[in-house]
C-alpha cells in the first residue's frame, strides 16, 4: 500500500484484524505484540517490522508486566 495515510477501519479490513485489536495497536495500549498481526500490517503497509516498532528503554520497570 503506498498511502501512508491509513485508517484503522481501513487496516482492519486489509489486515483481516479486529478493529479493536487494531486500534490497541495503534493506540500504544497491548501489553504483548503477536508476530502474526505484525506480520499482516507489514504486508499492508509494505514496510519492514523496525519501521513499526522502536525499543525505547525505561529507567524503571514499575509499568512492565511479567507473565508466567
């Protein structure tokens, strides 16, 4: 997709993602990220995935969550 101006209705659709899944994504609110739904907004968007994500570390760890 060359538009770089995409809504998350129009990913949704593309991506064959749930629009709420979407919009968490795109709101900065998961707590994980699924390598499938990167995978699909790679393709639609026709990038690569460190165009999508950028690793900025904390200086505390207060806001990570650990899952066992």
């Amino acid at each position: 997709m060359d538009d770089n101006n995409i809504s998350i209705n129009e990913m949704s659709r593309y991506a064959n993602v749930r629009y709420e899944t979407v919009r968490k994504y795109y709101n900065n609110d998961c707590y994980w990220y699924d390598a499938e739904i990167l995978a699909k907004f790679c393709y639609v968007l026709e990038c690569k995935i460190n165009e999508l994500l950028i690793y900025e570390p904390t200086k505390t760890l207060q806001n990570v969550r650990i899952y066992n």
